[in-house]
C-alpha cells in the first residue's frame, strides 16, 4: 500500500477586519527543520511530566502514516504539531511506541500519538482546530474510535467529547487514557 505523501500545514490569514483564520494547506512535504521544531516543542511542552520523546519516533510517525500528521506553523516556524497512526485493535497507547510496528494501513482505531503547542501559542482556539481535524480525518477514513493518553490535558479532551476510560502508569508517570467513539 502506497500512502499520498502529502502533509496538512496550517497558516493564519489575517482578514482586513483583523480577524484571524487558520488556513489549511497541502505541502509536499515536512522537512527535517520541522522535525527538529517538533522535537523542541515536544520537549517545552513535556520534559516536566518525563514523557518527551525523541526525533526518530516522530519521523517513524511521519513515515507510517503521513495523513494524520498535522503542523501548524506561524511566520515559517512551526508552532504546534498532532500525530497519529492506525490500529487493527484497541489496546493502551505507550510512550516512544515505534509506529512502524504498531501502524497498520487497515486499521480502525484512530490513535493520537502526540500532540502539543510552544507555549507563547497556547490558549488561542489552535488546539481546539487541530483536534477537530484529526477527529474529521478519523470520521472521513470511516475510524471507529479515536483513543490517546495524556498527563496533564484531561480536561481539554473532555470539553470535546473525549471519555476518560482508565487511568495507568508507565515510566512512573500517570497516564489518563482517553476515547472518542465516532
């Protein structure tokens, strides 16, 4: 199975009114610079929780499934990120999974694998549009559940519909595994 490396890259248009919009936009592709900005804001976004993960999982991530790997970018400096891959069956997501194992191109468990914001950029509705178009890839690919994890963000997934399921450890941090049945 071939994937249609094309990737989503969303830009902020300013209208003459000054509101501001997020555009969506197809890119041939995310460059090494954006792995590295990735990296930087999964760091600033989850080193005080222990549960950062490094370069190669990400362009693991990028590699097995390219359509459900979002970077939002602001004056050409990518300022948010979600990635995601698909599973044949539900289970617990884990830290530093290898998605080049774990991915599957049948599956229909939508898993949201990481996504975070530099700090300058948060609390400005970015979240709440990146999330809702992970959610709208997994409702058009016809998913049957969107499942995650967090430590610290149960709260903004509830606001969207997310049910916490359980809760679990690993690497001694706590983990709230979370679900979007579509």
């Amino acid at each position: 199975h071939s994937w249609n490396m094309r990737f989503l890259r969303v830009k902020p248009f300013k209208s003459l009114l000054g509101c501001v919009t997020w555009v969506m936009n197809f890119i041939p592709r995310i460059t090494e610079s954006d792995l590295r900005q990735i990296v930087e804001i999964d760091h600033e976004a989850f080193s005080s929780y222990g549960t950062v993960q490094e370069q190669q999982i990400f362009a693991k991530r990028l590699k097995a499934f390219a359509e459900g790997f979002i970077v939002v970018e602001f004056d050409d400096q990518v300022i948010r990120y979600g990635a995601s891959e698909r599973w044949l069956e539900e289970r617990e997501p884990a830290i530093n999974e290898d998605s080049l194992l774990t991915h599957h191109w049948q599956g229909r468990i939508f898993c949201i694998t990481g996504m975070a914001a530099r700090k300058t950029f948060r609390w400005q509705g970015i979240g709440s549009a990146l999330l809702l178009r992970l959610i709208s890839i997994a409702k058009k690919k016809n998913f049957e559940t969107i499942v995650l994890q967090t430590t610290h963000a149960q709260d903004f997934y509830l606001r969207h519909g997310f049910l916490i399921v359980r809760e679990k450890v690993q690497w001694n941090v706590k983990l709230t595994i979370i679900e979007f049945d579509l």
